[in-house]
C-alpha cells in the first residue's frame, strides 16, 4: 500500500514521459490510497488538459470515470487537525499536507513527482 498524489493518478492514465514509471509503481505496488481532495485535483487537471488542446473533452471524461472506477473505493480522509498542522510546520499547502498525512497515518511512503513536497519530507515522500 502506498498514497500517490493527483499527479502520479495523471501519469497512470494519460501519455507521456511518466506513464511507463507510473505504470510500473501500479504493477508493483497496485494498493494506491488517497485522501478524496484527488478527485477534486483531478478535475482542475483534466479541465486544464482539455483547454490546452492537449485532451478532448470526450477524453476527459471516460479518464474521469476510469480513475473513479479505479479510486473511488481506496479513499481515506485524513485527520484535518494533523493536515493543518503539518502544512503549519513544514510550510506546504494543506492540499500537499493531505497526502502526507495520510501516509503518515498509513505508515506507507508518499510517491509524488512535486518536489517541494519531497524536499519537506524526505523520510516518507519519493518520486517515481
């Protein structure tokens, strides 16, 4: 079991020059946590990728209910008290402290591709 951030759940669904690593982590390690802020993140991204001609918005949306399909049920809502605090301590946002707290939590790793967040928390977060 791990907790991947929004944009690791991107490089798994679209193409590009992380899909194959992320790919490999899914093969790995398929017990991927996040807390329900993804869904959220998720929607701004594919919402983005659509206005920059990168995605149809046909394309958009079956990616939308792939990742539904493929995440809904491995949501956990980490304690709001502990993301305020993190995000206090370590200065990153309480979106980024979600993640974080909830692989602490976990007692899992963090995979993540932002490196802020890997900087704040190099005992627990790693990029692909």
């Amino acid at each position: 079991m791990i907790v991947v951030d929004v944009n690791v759940v991107v490089h798994l669904l679209t193409e590009g020059p992380r899909r194959a690593q992320a790919v490999r982590l899914w093969e790995t390690d398929p017990d991927w946590r996040l807390p329900p802020l993804w869904r959220h993140e998720l929607l701004n991204v594919l919402a983005t990728l659509v206005r920059e001609d990168y995605l149809a918005e046909a394309d958009a949306i079956a990616l939308w209910e792939r990742a539904i399909g493929l995440f809904a049920d491995r949501e956990a809502v980490p304690d709001m008290l502990a993301v305020l605090r993190m995000a206090v301590r370590l200065g990153i946002s309480a979106y980024d402290a979600q993640y974080a707290v909830l692989a602490e939590t976990l007692g899992t790793r963090l995979v993540t591709e932002d490196r802020r967040l890997r900087a704040a928390l190099p005992e627990r977060a790693m990029s692909l």
